[in-house]
C-alpha cells in the first residue's frame, strides 16, 4: 500500500513562501516519478510540477522560477518550494505518484495567498 501524506500548507501574504512537504512509502524509490498537483475552487486539477530523478523536473508555465520541487529519498520526502506565491497561487496541492500499476493522491494541503 502506498501512502502519501502532505504537510506545511497554510495563509500566506502574496510575494511569501512556502514549503511543502510529502511523506511517502518506501516502496517509492528515489527514481520513481512523483508531482505535485493543484487544484483551485471551480477549476480542473492541474499539474504544477514533477520529478524523475534528482536532474530531471519539470515545471508547469506557472510556476517557473518561483517553485522548486526536490526530494529527500533517505527520509522518503519529497518537496515543494513556493516562493513569491500569488494569490492565483491558492488552492489544495496534491501529492501524486503512479507505483505498483496504480495511482496515488495524497489528502491535500490547502494554500491560500491573500493579504
């Protein structure tokens, strides 16, 4: 069973950070694909960025030069770094990743910009 856990959402002011984080299960290795989705009130659930291995990311029009998504594969962590967030930037992120022939979401963490 593949469990993913995220943490570290909150209120944030536009042009401040935030990091959020992901627990996962070990069976997801260090070169397994993982992402972080969002998904805004009224609006589809969109792809903000992903990651194979430590080299290879990719970031969504949006998000680049302001989000960096790394991960920690000994403490089974993976990461969103959220700077000068814009209040477009509010809505629940998910942790995503396809192990085992299936898919796997986390519960969500809420992040809302607004002054």
């Amino acid at each position: 069973q593949v469990q993913l856990v995220e943490s570290g959402g909150g209120l944030v002011q536009p042009g401040g950070s935030l990091r959020l984080s992901c627990a996962h299960s070990p069976i997801i290795s260090s070169n397994y694909f993982m992402a972080w989705y969002r998904q805004a009130p009224g609006e589809q659930r969109e792809l903000v960025a992903s990651i194979q291995s430590a080299e290879i990311t990719y970031y969504a029009d949006s998000g680049k030069g302001r989000f960096t998504i790394s991960r920690d594969n000994v403490k089974k962590k993976l990461y969103l770094q959220m700077n000068s967030l814009k209040p477009e930037d509010t809505a629940v992120y998910y942790c995503y990743a396809p192990a085992a022939l299936s898919q796997y979401w986390g519960q969500g963490a809420q992040v809302t910009v607004s002054s």
